[in-house]
C-alpha cells in the first residue's frame, strides 16, 4: 500500500533543515523502490517549509518506522507528521 508523510516544520527551522538535508537526501535515496515520489513544501518566497514524502509499505507500522527513521525527524525537524494511505491513480507509472 502507499502511503503518503506530509511532514510540517517547526517554526524557524530553516537552518536545522539545511544541516540535515544531505542526511535526508541519501536516506529517501536508499529507500530505493519504496519511495514513489518526494519533495519539498513551500513557502510565498520559495522557502522550504515541509516535506512530501508517498512511500510504499505493508502497513502503517512500517511507513511509520519509516518516518521515524528519516534523519529530518530523527534531528526534530517536523511539528507534525501526519501518515495516509493514498491511492495513486492519475498518472501512476507502475498502474
């Protein structure tokens, strides 16, 4: 199933985002065929303000071990995070 991570950072976390962003980066790459798509949310001014993350997972235990595990929460980035089942149907490439 998929899943999608809409992850919310805390306020003024810019620097702590830039710091852990490479750590991030290498661990959604690694993720290898379980990450469908991942990118960043944004601000008016193209500041980075979140993150979408869709993963593919046997259940929510495991997107949220997943989460858990992305070096941006391990460091404390995210007020929130909030894990959905999504069904990928317009433009899917695997459908």
């Amino acid at each position: 199933m998929l899943y999608a991570l809409i992850c919310t950072d805390k306020p003024h976390a810019q620097d702590l985002r830039a710091a852990t962003r490479e750590d991030h980066l290498a661990y959604l790459k690694a993720m290898g065929d379980k990450l469908k798509a991942a990118g960043p949310f944004l601000d008016d001014h193209g500041g980075m303000t979140g993150s979408l993350v869709v993963i593919e997972a046997e259940n929510r235990d495991e997107a949220l071990a997943i989460a858990g595990e992305d070096p941006y929460a391990r460091a404390g980035l995210f007020e929130t995070v909030e894990i959905r089942p999504w069904n990928w149907v317009i433009n899917n490439p695997e459908a």
